[in-house]
C-alpha cells in the first residue's frame, strides 16, 4: 500500500525521460489514428458509405443513442459546462485547555 515513505520525486534527468518517452508514444497514436482514417475512408466505397449513412438516418429515427450519434456527427452537440464555486476560505479552531 502506498503512503508517504514509498513516494519518491523523480530526479530532473529522469523527469525529462519520461516526458520524451511520452511524447514519442503520443506522436505515435496520431499517426497510427491518421493512417487507420486514412485506410478506412480509402476502403470505404461510396455504396457502402450511402448504407452507411441510411442505417445512421434510421438507428437515429429509432433510438436516443442513434440520435446522439447522428446529432454529434453533423456538429451539432451542445458544449458541456462545469460550473464549480470553491470556497477558498479555511477555517481552523484551536482550543486551549
């Protein structure tokens, strides 16, 4: 179990390791996420993709998900706002005995 005696700061060296490690991974599952589009748009034949489309148009005429999908694929999903009121005020009462 994990408490304040096993955590341990990473040195500057080690730190600037793993952000390049990171990095690297991220750089690559854009590519591999561009390529994989690329490969399914290209394969995609417009019949298919007409099919497609009508089985969207009726999944969205049915069903709330088929809708959200529908919806969200034309550009039309509403923006989701967090409102959060945080009280920065500490209170700290100390008694004497």
């Amino acid at each position: 179990m994990a408490n304040i005696e096993n955590l341990r700061v990473p040195s500057s060296e080690e730190a600037r390791a793993m952000q390049r490690k990171s990095a690297a991974k991220r750089s690559q599952n854009i590519k591999e996420r561009k390529l994989l589009m690329e490969l399914l748009i290209e394969r995609t034949k417009s019949k298919d993709l007409e099919e497609m489309l009508d089985n969207l148009i009726e999944r969205a005429k049915n069903t709330d998900k088929g809708f959200e999908v529908y919806r969200d694929t034309i550009g039309e999903k509403p923006t989701e706002k967090i409102d959060a009121n945080v009280n920065g005020e500490i209170v700290v009462d100390i008694e004497d005995d």
